[in-house]
C-alpha cells in the first residue's frame, strides 16, 4: 500500500527566505506526483504536476523535483511572502488506476 | 460558473437526519471523486466514477451512498451518520485517458462542504 510522508509537518519563516518542502513515498510505481496548496478551509489547488519521466517542474518562484527511484519529492519556494501561507500538499498518481494518495502537508506560515 | 463547485459549503446535521452533498464539474472531465479530509489526517479516497461508473470504494461505510447521474454531477447521500463522520469533504475531477492505459492529469478539486454532525 502506497504510503505518502511529508516532512517538516509545519514551518515558519520569515518573508524573503528560501524553502524546502520534502515529499517521500513507499512504492515507486507512480504516474505522476503533484504538489497542491490548501487554503484554511478551502479546497486544493494544483501547484505543479511532475510526470514519472520527468526531474522536476517548474513554475514562476516555484520548483518541484523528482526522484523516482528513491521515492523522493521535493517542493523549493523562492523567495516567500506572506500569500504564500498554506498547507503544501504532495500526491502520488499510483499505476493502475485513477487514486490519488495523499501525505498530511506541511502547513507553512510566512510572516512578514 | 468554472472548475468544480460544491453545494452546500457548510452542513450541520443531527445523526438521525438525511442530506445530500453536491458536485457539478464544468471542465468536461470524465471521471468525478469524492474525499474525505479529517483533523490531522491525509485525504481519503472514498469514490471514483469514470465514465458514469463507480470503480473505486475504498471500504466506505454504507451510511455514505454516492451517485452519479451524469459525467458533471455526482452526489453523496448521508444517512444515520456519526460524529467521527464530521470532516471536510472534497469533490475532484479529471480527464481520463482511456486510450493510454490511464490517467496522467491532474485532479481538479472544489471548496468542499464542511460536515458536523452532532
């Protein structure tokens, strides 16, 4: 059973700071991982989407990469302002069918 | 309206009650997905319909009982529901590429409808 582990569980920094968000997972028999942000309270929206023959994704001050032979994912934040403030979540598109497995999300807090 | 909506947003419910949460998908997606989001929890995949069908249910209990008339609509009907039911519950769609072998887009979510049962 796919199992999907995101480390730190919550981090908080100042605005301007570069970050690192890691993402591991247990079975590397992955379509594709993706990285969503969750607003308190909201629904998910889709950050970056890495195919499994892909390195990495990019998008504006956002950086994904990975490693799918160790089972490796991370997200890296540019330069962070205050909006950027939420729950990182990492997924994983297992083969075999259309499912989704989550981790807990890193919930971030960039202060000003 | 875009993207994948949800209605109601918010829903209190005593657990003798019956209610109804709905989706719409206006993305022309092909296969819709209910999950459930508790406290300090990952999500949970509850259900997938593709193409109109139900492929996945992940051993929900049957007080949760989905429907799917339509490729843009689906539904999730709540019945005689527990406490520990209470939660955050996501609708997503996608597009399902039947001819590849599988799906290789992402999944588009709505807000959600936050649940409490007393």
């Amino acid at each position: 059973k796919q199992e999907v582990t995101q480390i730190p569980a919550a981090l908080s920094v100042p605005e301007g700071e570069n970050l690192v968000l890691n993402c591991s997972f247990t079975d590397s028999a992955i379509y594709n991982l993706q990285w969503f942000r969750q607003d308190p309270g909201k629904g998910l929206t889709s950050l970056l989407l890495i195919q499994s023959s892909q390195r990495e994704q990019t998008s504006g001050r956002l950086n994904a990469s990975l490693d799918k032979s160790s089972g490796r994912s991370t997200l890296y934040i540019a330069a962070s302002q205050p909006g950027d403030s939420a729950t990182y979540l990492c997924a994983v598109l297992n083969s075999g069918y259309s499912t989704l497995t989550f981790g807990k999300g890193t919930m971030l807090l960039v202060s000003p | 309206e875009t993207g994948v909506t949800q209605t109601p947003r918010h829903l209190v419910m005593g657990m003798t009650n019956k209610k109804s949460l709905k989706c719409e998908q206006h993305l022309g997606h092909n296969a819709m997905y209910w999950y459930k989001q508790s406290a300090k929890k990952p999500l949970e995949l509850m259900f997938v319909y593709s193409l109109e069908e139900r492929v996945e249910n992940n051993s929900v209990p049957s007080r949760f009982s989905p429907e799917c008339p339509n490729s843009s609509h689906l539904f999730l009907h709540l019945h005689t529901l527990q406490p520990e039911d209470s939660a955050l519950y996501l609708c997503a769609s996608s597009q399902v590429h039947l001819t590849s072998g599988g799906p290789m887009d992402t999944q588009y979510f709505g807000p959600g409808t936050r649940l409490t049962v007393l």
